[in-house]
C-alpha cells in the first residue's frame, strides 16, 4: 500500500475536503519530516485532488506549509507540479527554478521543469534538459520517449521518428513508448505502420478487456466476412468514433453483420450510418464472431482498396430532426457559421486537461467574427465554456440547451453553412457530414491533423487554420475572419 493511503494522509485528505487548509497543512509538515529524502507527503495527494477536481484546496495547503517550512524544497516542487496542472505556467516555472537552486541537479525536478516548458512549447529549452539527463541516465526509456516528443512537438518529423527508433532498439517491449511511436508516424502520415504500432496501447491500461485472439486481424483477400458479426466497440473519445464510423460501411460490403456498442449520446446518429445491424448501449457482452474497438479499424482496413474508410459524408441528420431545427433557426439570409471555442476540460485526466488548456480558448477571443456583416453566429457549444455566453457583449444565437444527443447536434448543424471549431468532436461531426470547417488549432496539435497542413486526408471540406505563436489566437481568429469575409463575398 501506498503512503498516499496511509491513516495520517487520509486524515489530511479529510481536513482539505473539510477547507480546513491550516490544520492539513500542519499536519502535512509534521508528517513530511517524518521521512526527508521521500517524496513529500502532500505530493501523493496530488493524484487524488487531480480526480476530484480539487487541485486549487491542495495549492492552498500545499501554501500554507511552505510558509510553516520554508526550507522544505519539496513544496515548492509540488506547488510548481500543481501550478503546471492548472495552467499557471510561469509561476510553475518560477517555483522549480528555486526548487533546483536549493537543489541542483535533482532529477524529478529536471523532468518537471522540462514538463514546464513542452506545455509553454518552449520544446528546444526542454529538449535541452532531457538531453543531460539522458546523457545521465541512458536506460531510462521514459526519457528517450520525451525526447522524441520533443523534436515531433517542434516539428522535427524525422529526427524524431530516428530517436523513437533508438528507444525501441533499447526497450522494444514497453508499450508506451511503442504507442508514442506510432502517434509520430500517424503525425507524420505514415499510416500503414502507424496503425500497426498503435496497437500497443493493449499494452497499457483502460483499453479493451474483450479477448485479443478475437480481434478483428487485418482485412485480407482471403478472409470471408460474409454473415459474421463483428462487435465494433467505443474506446476513447466521441472524435474517434466519429472518426472511424467511416469504416462501417466497408464491413457491411464485405458480408459482415456490424453491432456497434457505445455510448448513449451517440446512438441515434450511429444507426443512420450505413452499413450498421444493432446499437447497443450498456447491457452484457453479446455474441460476436469478432470484436474490433474504433481505433483498430484502419489498421485491419490499411492494406485494402478503401485505407481510408468510406468518403465524405458518411455520417448524416435525420431529415425530420433537420427539419424541425430549421425552425429553430433565423430567417434572416445570413451566412449561418457555427461556433466550438472550448472542448471538454476533463479535469480528472491531467493529461487531457492540460491538452485542452492548449486547444482552447474564451470566447472573448472571437469577438472579431461578431463584427463581419451578412453573417449570423450560433453556438455549438456544450458544457462550463458555454456559460460564457451569458456574459457575451454580442449576439450569439444559443439554442443548445434544447440539444439531447449527437442526432441532434448533427441536425442543427445541417442547417448550417460552415462550422468554426477548434480541436473537438464537433469538428469530425461536421467533417464527416461534408460541411465546410474552419478548424482552429493548436501548435503541436493532435496527430489528426497532421503537421504543417492546412488540409486534411480525412475531411476534404476542412481547413486548418493554426497558430504560429503558442497560447496565442488572435492570428488565427484574423484569419477565419477573413475566411468568412471571403465565403459572405462569394454569396453575394
């Protein structure tokens, strides 16, 4: 067992779950002095306030402990970890330079720092901090991994993939560095063989726990689909299975039976794809021949005649659904342009949370696309980012309170001409309905969109339109503007 479950850390748990931050912290510098050169025992609380959403209450404590022990280096090497995790990244970075003062050389702060900089994508700085310690320590495969994700997170395809080769000649059975690998060949286009290292996220956990000799193999002449069932399964986000819905139809041409079980918000728009037998949501494991999760789907179709799935559009609103949001809509000839500017934070997965801290953006940020004349803007925006509107200085036609699934999402946005969004699942929905999409993005963006293209393999309608500083919109929102200018030009 864990210190982090320890009687004296459960208690202090309880005092920051209680906001009694003094008394926590007390006890904290009592407990951490106990056991000097272990980790400090606030940091194994850290996991925890990540999964309840409470890491500012244990910033506080962590606080309020420096001050009763200022000598200690590990807070401010929790305070700076904390800091990265909630965004604050020059205060992050200011607490474990000092952290490294006081103790130079320390390897975990090392790695933090680096952590630091990658998520202000100053990757060279890092690149520069990995590079010693592995010069340092050269079996360590977690930092072979980072380095490549360095190069890759600069744009550096080439020497990225040769430094994920040399990590794998030395740790050619660690799945996290063979999943990483293939998210740099998916980045890079290199599908084929993408596909087929992506497969070593079985490796790892919270992925299919259906039996791997049952998987779908890879598609071949020789194998005869007709009348089998294949259970195609959700495994990550709703934008996978948007995705990869795309690949439905090609199973049911080959004769087999296609049983799609996932999440409930997805049903209805699952069912109008072609090509798809049963919906399933919940309820026990039903008969397959096969089972295949979404993101399988290209590797078992990547040496076919259809790699890519069926065409655009292969997702599409039920006409009735349509017709009935048309009514929602204003009647006034404008350009109708939809709106994302925020994903799901998800902020018990910190890696997630500090991806959509990157991706996303207030709403403030695109007030310049309030002033272009002939068009009308509406929001397709779920979750806390949408409460923003309520605050909004222009008029922003907001009608998703009435929206219950993806089935309708995707009729509301059928009555639209484009879709302006930055890295969601609205993006692939509108994509795979063949509506035009201006995707603002990232620097170091998800391996989808590949690196240093404004178009996309998958979506022919999408454009990318992607920063050229990091952490910073107003080049991008200029040139959607100027997009949507363009688009209100040619109506005329």
């Amino acid at each position: 067992m864990s210190s982090a479950h320890s009687p004296n850390q459960d208690a202090i748990r309880k005092q920051i779950e209680a906001r009694s931050f003094e008394d926590a912290a007390r006890a904290a510098v009592t407990l951490g002095e106990t056991s000097p050169l272990a980790p400090h025992p606030l940091q194994d609380l850290l996991a925890w306030a990540a999964s309840r959403n409470c890491r500012e209450d244990l910033l506080e404590t962590a606080q309020r402990a420096e001050a009763l022990a200022p000598n200690d280096p590990r807070l401010l090497e929790l305070r700076a970890d904390i800091l990265l995790q909630i965004g604050r990244l020059e205060e992050a970075e200011n607490a474990i330079r000092e952290a490294l003062r006081r103790r130079p050389g320390h390897n975990a702060s090392r790695n933090l720092l680096a952590a630091i900089l990658a998520q202000a994508c100053r990757f060279s700085e890092a690149f520069e901090i990995l590079s010693a310690l592995n010069e340092e320590f050269p079996d360590n495969p977690a930092t072979r991994s980072n380095l490549a994700y360095m190069k890759m997170a600069a744009g550096d395809v080439q020497e990225a993939l040769t430094l994920y080769r040399q990590a794998i000649v030395a740790h050619p059975d660690n799945p996290r560095i063979r999943l990483n690998y293939s998210i740099a060949l998916l980045k890079a286009g290199q599908f084929q063989q993408g596909w087929a290292e992506h497969e070593w996220r079985f490796g790892l956990p919270g992925h299919t726990s259906l039996p791997q000799d049952r998987l779908l193999p890879n598609l071949t002449a020789n194998l005869d689909l007709n009348g089998k069932h294949i259970l195609v399964t959700q495994e990550e986000g709703l934008g996978d299975t948007l995705m990869y819905l795309r690949y439905i139809p090609c199973l049911a041409a080959r004769g087999a039976i296609v049983r799609v079980w996932g999440a409930d918000i997805m049903a209805s728009l699952t069912a109008r794809v072609e090509g798809v037998s049963t919906v399933q949501v919940g309820g026990n494991t039903p008969y397959y021949d096969y089972h295949c999760p979404f993101i399988s789907l290209p590797r078992a179709f990547a040496a076919t005649a259809t790699p890519m799935g069926a065409p655009v559009p292969y997702l599409s609103a039920d006409p009735t659904l349509s017709a009935q949001w048309a009514a929602h809509l204003r009647d006034d000839h404008a350009l109708r342009i939809g709106i994302v500017w925020a994903g799901a934070p998800r902020p018990e997965n910190t890696d997630a949370y500090m991806i959509d801290q990157r991706r996303s953006m207030p709403l403030a940020c695109l007030a310049a696309l309030t002033k272009i004349e002939n068009i009308r803007l509406y929001s397709l925006q779920l979750g806390e980012a949408a409460q923003q509107l309520n605050e909004a200085p222009y008029d922003i036609v907001n009608v998703m309170n009435d929206i219950h699934d993806m089935g309708d999402t995707a009729a509301l946005i059928d009555n639209l001409d484009v879709v302006v969004s930055v890295d969601t699942s609205v993006a692939h929905l509108a994509g795979g309905m063949g509506k035009p999409v201006l995707l603002m993005d990232r620097i170091n963006p998800c391996w989808r969109w590949m690196q240093a293209r404004h178009d996309s393999p998958w979506y022919p309608n999408l454009r990318i339109i992607r920063q050229t500083r990091a952490w910073e919109w107003s080049d991008v929102v200029k040139n959607v503007a100027r997009e949507l200018q363009r688009r209100v030009e040619e109506r005329r």
